[in-house]
C-alpha cells in the first residue's frame, strides 16, 4: 500500500500514487448542484465502486454527518478503502464486495498499474485501457489533463511502449457479489439520499439488482456509464420513466476516445 497527499495536504492511502492526482481532478472539481443535486447535511449516501474512497472524501467534505457506505470488491483496493473511511470523522463504512444483478461471486479483470480500471466487462476494460493511453500520449488532453499528466510525471513514460503494455496488463481476481437490495436491507438503508455507481462497465448489472420496492427509496443517482453514447441515453430514458429529471455530462477519459458519459438524476 501506498500513500498520496491531497492538494490540501491530506494523505490518503491507494495502490498507485500517481493514480491520485488524475482522480482528484476529475472528483473534486466537480459541482454536483450544477446538475441538480443536492448533498444533505446528514443523508445517507452509497458509494459503489468506490475504489480507495475520494468520492466518499469528497462527500464528507461536503456533509459532516452524512451516512457513507462504499462498496469495492477488489481486495488490494479495498484495503486503502477502508483506511481512508476509517479516519474521516466521522468515519465511513468499506463493504468488501461488488454489487450486481444476483447475489455470488464474479472474475474481474484487475490492473495493479492502474487500478481505478479494474472490471467485470473485460471488453471495457480494453476500451478504457485504450483510452487512457491515448491521454498518455496527450494526443486529444485537453489543458487541465495535460497538466494532470505533466503533474504525475506520465507523459515522460508514455513513449515507453514495454513500460504501457506492463502497466495496462490485467489479473484474474475473483470476488463476492450481492444485490444492492440485499446491501440495503443488511445495513437497514431506508432512504439514499445518493446512489453514485462507477463500476466500469456493470452499472446496468448494479440497477438490475435493485428490487421494484426499493426504488422509491433512491432520491439521487450518480452513474458513470461506461457502455458508450446509445446505452447512457436509454439508461437516462429508464430513469425519466421512474420519475427522475436527467443530465448528461462526458468524463475527462472522452478526451481519449473512450466513450464514457456521467448520468446525473434526481426526482
């Protein structure tokens, strides 16, 4: 385990150091009211696919009694994870498992070099190693995540195709799955005031394992759809059938030709 300083001097622990920077500008400089949602005070908030928790750091920050709970299923990962909500204050809760349609287990394709990439959908998981070397090469970055990459020091690597193929090369890591519904009831969730979802390609396994009954109790939602432009639309469409006004925004990974988009919802 490694550790990485936060551009207001906190530490916070990960698997790769330089993973950090290019996390935390795309996380913390987002404004979530722009969307049009709201982060209560004291809500109560999931975090699925949590990775090493910034998103829950960012949600903190922002409700000092907010309920937490994030939810990540690779092991190494999971272990900074669960440091970092341990010494919030107060702190979160780190759930060692991915969430999906049925309860089990599942392979995903896992990157030691770049965790944050780690998948079910190994076809994504290409997409998105594709893309994120194409920003390597900042052949399509725009200014801020130039700077992001000069930051970490990628750019001077980037013509190091040995080093790329390494760093882009997945494991075999096989983990634990429930439904979202079952992690609801377990944990006693009887509102979300935010269901954020980034799992690289399972955000439709994630909804699907969401009973009818449940629904009315999510308020918001946050998902980073990683299937492409024609699914994030029927995605948004599904949840304006349920109630929900809708948006649509692009990650910073679009800049290299993965198609990413973020659907933001709220009723």
């Amino acid at each position: 385990m490694q550790s990485a300083t936060l551009p207001d001097g906190r530490t916070v622990f990960c698997v790769n150091a330089y993973e950090v920077d290019f996390s935390v500008h795309e996380i913390f400089s987002e404004d979530l009211g722009a969307h049009g949602l709201q982060l209560p005070a004291a809500g109560t908030f999931l975090d699925v696919g949590a990775n090493i928790g910034l998103f829950s750091l960012y949600l903190r920050d922002h409700c000092p009694q907010a309920r937490i709970v994030a939810f990540e299923p690779m092991p190494t990962v999971f272990a900074a994870l669960e440091r970092n909500l341990a010494v919030m204050d107060p702190p979160g809760m780190a759930v060692p498992v991915g969430l999906g349609a049925k309860a089990g287990w599942a392979e995903f394709d896992y990157f030691p070099g770049v965790a944050a990439l780690s998948t079910q959908n190994r076809e994504v998981g290409r997409t998105l190693s594709a893309g994120l070397r194409r920003l390597l090469g900042r052949q399509q970055a725009g200014g801020g995540i130039k700077d992001i990459l000069d930051k970490t020091g990628a750019t001077r690597v980037a013509a190091d195709e040995a080093f790329l193929d390494d760093l882009f090369h997945p494991e075999t890591v096989r983990a634990r799955i429930d439904t979202l519904s079952a992690q609801m009831a377990a944990l006693g969730v009887a509102t979300v005031d935010l269901l954020k979802i980034d799992t690289e390609g399972a955000e439709r396994e994630v909804l699907a394992g969401l009973d009818e009954s449940d629904w009315p109790k999510i308020r918001q939602l946050l998902v980073e759809v990683h299937l492409g432009g024609e699914v994030t639309e029927v995605m948004a469409a599904d949840l304006r059938d349920r109630g929900f006004r809708t948006s649509i925004g692009k990650h910073p990974l679009s800049q290299g030709g993965a198609a990413v988009f973020h659907i933001y919802a709220a009723r």
